[in-house]
C-alpha cells in the first residue's frame, strides 16, 4: 500500500496565494485532488490577512508575487504576528523563478519549504507530505522567525556553548598527540 492510499486530507485547511488567476485555479484543482475541500482563496493581501486572522489553517502554499509581489510582505507580517493563531503554520513558496537570491528570501521569510514552478502534483504532494512530518522547532532569532534551519540535532560545534535551551551539552575536543 503507497502513503497516498491512506494519506486523508479532507479535514486540512489550506490558504492559497497564487499570482495568476489561471495558477489559483490549477493550485486549487490539485488541491482538491489530493482531497483537500477548505482551500481559502483571497484575492488580496487584506483579504489573506483577514483569512489567517479568522480561520485556523493547516498550511499556506504561496507565490511571492501574490497581490503585485504583497505576498512575502504577507508572510513576514504572519510570522511575526504574536497573536496570530496561525504564526507558525507551515509554509511551502512556490516561485516562478527560483534563483539562489529567490531561494535565500524564501528562507529569510521563514518559509518551509520551496517548489520551483511549474511543478508536478506529485512534487506538491511529497512536499506536503514532508511539511506535515517535520519535527523541526520553530524558533525566533533577530529578524528571523520561522521553522529551524538546522536538520540535524547533533548539538553545537565542539567547545561552543549551545544558543538554544534543548541543545546537548558539547564534548571538548581532546588534544592530539604527537607521535613524535
């Protein structure tokens, strides 16, 4: 049996910026056929704002350029909303043009993860998949906030002091000696 046969979406609760009205309706259609029914879409920056102030939401798919490029401005304002229920719901950028740069604010903004356009509703799916799985802490750290960049929780380099709570405590390097 494949993840896809049981995997049930119906009950997630998707909010989506796309930058064309011809990319919503493909994003929704794909949407849809991974069983997702709630898939909130807003025309507008405000009208994003006002969806993630109202409804709890299970994941954002969202193109930067969203509303004349208001989109990253969106996320930023999410991400750092104190009181947003939805604060640190996960978040896949999908970008139409993916450039390192690209990449490096969509990581900046505290995005999850990135698709590049025009991607596979497979793609989608396994990213969504991954999102859903990702164990990673969100953390805050100066401007930043959004999920963990680390993958591995190996702790601080040797003789470094860790800077979060729950990182191990660090082996000091052991001298080498000289066979001399």
């Amino acid at each position: 049996m494949s993840e896809q046969s049981w995997l049930n979406l119906e009950k997630v609760s998707v909010l989506a910026l796309e930058q064309s009205a011809y990319g919503m309706k493909i994003l929704a259609q794909i949407l849809r056929g991974f069983g997702i029914r709630e898939i909130h879409v807003p025309k507008t920056v405000g009208e994003a704002t006002a969806i993630a102030s109202r409804f709890p939401l299970n994941l954002i798919i969202a193109d930067p350029g969203f509303d004349d490029g208001k989109g990253q401005e969106f996320l930023r304002w999410l991400r750092r909303a104190d009181q947003n229920q939805n604060r640190f719901v996960p978040i896949i950028l999908s970008l139409g043009h993916s450039t390192p740069a690209s990449v490096k604010l969509a990581r900046d903004t505290g995005a999850n993860f990135v698709v590049a356009k025009p991607y596979p509703p497979k793609t989608l799916l396994d990213r969504i998949l991954w999102v859903a799985r990702d164990k990673r802490p969100y953390v805050e750290v100066g401007d930043y906030v959004g999920p963990d960049r680390r993958f591995k929780s190996d702790g601080p380099p040797k003789n470094v002091k860790g800077r979060r709570e729950n990182d191990p405590a660090s082996a000091p390097v052991q001298a080498e000696e000289n066979a001399a």
